[in-house]
C-alpha cells in the first residue's frame, strides 16, 4: 500500500498512501484502499490509546467516496472522536494533493485487555 506515517497520537494520526499501484482497472484510486488507508490510521491512534497492555480491533467502518484520485499522493488524517475505556472511535479524512476531499470515513474499535 506504500503507507508512510507523518504523525502519531492517541488524539490526531495522519499518514499518505500513494495512488499508483492502489487503483482500481479504470486508473482512480480504489476505494478499498482508501478503506485500508482508514482502518490503518484509525486503529493506529486507537492502539496507542488503548495502551501497550491492551490491544484495538477494528468493529466497524464505512466509508463514502466523495472524488475520484488519479495520480500523486491521498493524505488521510485521523482525528479521534471518542476515546473510552471499551470503546474508540476516530473520524478519517482522505484528501488529495490539491486537498479536495477524496473520502470520509469512520472507524470504531473495540479496547481489550490482552
């Protein structure tokens, strides 16, 4: 997926992923990957929240497409919407190099002890 992190917090991650070789057989960026992009950056953030002794998995996610990508870069930028105990969920907005949104998406996890 070529993922690269540019900053991590329990509150704000953010991340840029490539378009190229992440496209679907017309030349956009796949919206899988765009959903890949999201789990990654939202389970980030709720991993470092949850803490070393415990762990984060992804329960829920949706994703709307809002424009196509074709080339460059998408940054995607998770910011953290409820931090509890059980529960974390983080709202994630992908855009493109001209910072036209491309896609939102939510992401819930669910904190266990491990």
């Amino acid at each position: 997926m070529g993922i690269e992190f540019v900053e991590v917090s329990a509150e704000r991650v953010v991340a840029r992923m490539p378009v190229a070789g992440n496209t679907q057989p017309y030349g956009l960026l796949h919206g899988g990957a765009s959903a890949v992009l999201a789990e990654t950056l939202g389970s980030t953030g709720a991993a470092v929240h949850a803490g070393a002794d415990r762990i984060a998995v992804g329960i829920e996610i949706n994703a709307t497409h809002h424009r196509s990508a074709t080339s460059g870069f998408v940054t995607g930028v998770a910011t953290q919407l409820h931090g509890g105990r059980s529960i974390a969920t983080y709202e994630i907005e992908i855009t493109d190099e001209q910072g036209r949104r491309v896609c939102t998406s939510r992401l819930t996890c669910m904190l266990r002890d491990r």
